[in-house]
C-alpha cells in the first residue's frame, strides 16, 4: 500500500498558544535532547507534557530561552495542571 504524502501543517493564528510539544519540535530536538537543554531529567518534561507538574519560573524561564520565545508563550503553552 502506497504511503500518503503527509499534509502541510496551517500555521498557527496569532495570538492563539501552541503547545509546548509544538513548541520543541519547532526545533527539530527529541524531547530528551530540550531536557538536557536546559538541565532536568526527561521524565520531568513528561511531566509537564501530561500537566502533572508545572515548572518553576526559572525553569520556565530556561525554557522560553531554549526555545527562542518570551515567557508568556511559554507559560500560556503549557497544559493546566491535572488533579
């Protein structure tokens, strides 16, 4: 069976958040090589991935450095935390 072409994805409205995983494979890294980016285990962007913890304004910080964007893309990136 003859595999499809995969279709172009839209680019995002302004304004509208991205998810963070979005966000990193923006950059063409593996989840694991952002951890080591900016110096946590991967199973904790696992974490923050499923909205099971919620990183620490250094942190997140860090990780609006790595990935070229301000805080508040970041921030507004990331999932609400699960109870």
């Amino acid at each position: 069976m003859k595999k499809q072409p995969s279709k172009p994805t839209k680019p995002p409205k302004p304004g509208k958040p991205r998810g963070l995983a979005l966000l990193i494979s923006d950059l063409h890294i593996s989840q694991g090589a952002f951890a080591r980016l900016i110096n946590v285990d991967p199973s904790y962007i696992s974490h923050v991935l499923a909205g099971r913890k919620v990183p620490s304004l250094r942190r997140a910080n860090m990780m609006a450095t790595v990935l070229r964007v301000d805080l508040g893309t970041v921030s507004s990136s990331l999932p609400r935390k699960q109870r």
